[in-house]
C-alpha cells in the first residue's frame, strides 16, 4: 500500500491546489451571497492559508498551523446556506479543473463533516 498516492498528489499538488484556490475564492468573491464575508480580508494571506488547509487535510507534505475550523469561523455566523454555496463552489471549481470524480467525492465528503464545526447554530 505504500505505494498508493495520496489524495494530495492525486489533486496534482501544492500548484494544482494554489490553482484550484484562487479560482474558488473568485467564484466566492463573485457570489452576492459570500462576497460580504471578504470585506476587509487579506485575500493573499486568506489563499495562503487555504492552501495550506488543504494541503494539510489531502494528505500533504504541510502541516496546518491555523486555528480549528470552528474558532476560525465562529465570528462569521454563517448559515447552513452559507456553507452549501461555499460547497457548491468548491465542487464547481475542482469539476472545471477535471478533477476526478472520486476525488472530488473525497473532498467534499472531508468538507462536508466540517459543517457543524463551521456553521453557527
């Protein structure tokens, strides 16, 4: 099995994932519904760490030094829509990369058992 890749190489790495974020934060940045959370927001050092993040989570040679999703999210009070658009984004944009399908499965199942650590109740 040690030769079995990681999701993180399967995704094509640190540039594939820098990629992959900045197009996701452009659909974000472009959404009436998310925009408003990026006022105000270093959006490089945002990217920065969503590369990391995601790096770290897909098996990478990163370790994430960030705070817990629910720490770093609390001040937003976001909603469950909130989070299912911020997801469908993030699907979109691994879809329009031509990620494979199992691997956008993966992800977005490790997305999705981060809701309730994201989402205010």
């Amino acid at each position: 099995m040690s030769g079995e890749q990681s999701l993180y190489e399967r995704l094509g790495g640190e540039d594939a994932l820098s990629a992959v974020v900045d197009e996701f934060y452009e659909r974000m940045l472009a959404d009436e519904q998310l925009q408003g959370y990026f006022e105000d927001v270093d959006m490089n050092s945002l990217r920065a760490h969503q590369v990391q993040f995601f790096s770290s989570v897909t098996g990478g040679p990163v370790e994430y030094t960030g705070e817990d999703m629910e720490a770093a999210h609390a001040h937003l009070d976001l909603s469950h829509d909130d989070f299912e658009a911020t997801a469908v984004h993030l699907q979109s944009t691994l879809e329009s990369f031509d990620v494979a399908d199992e691997n956008v499965t993966s992800v977005m199942t490790a997305v999705a058992s981060l809701e309730d650590d994201i989402v205010a109740d």
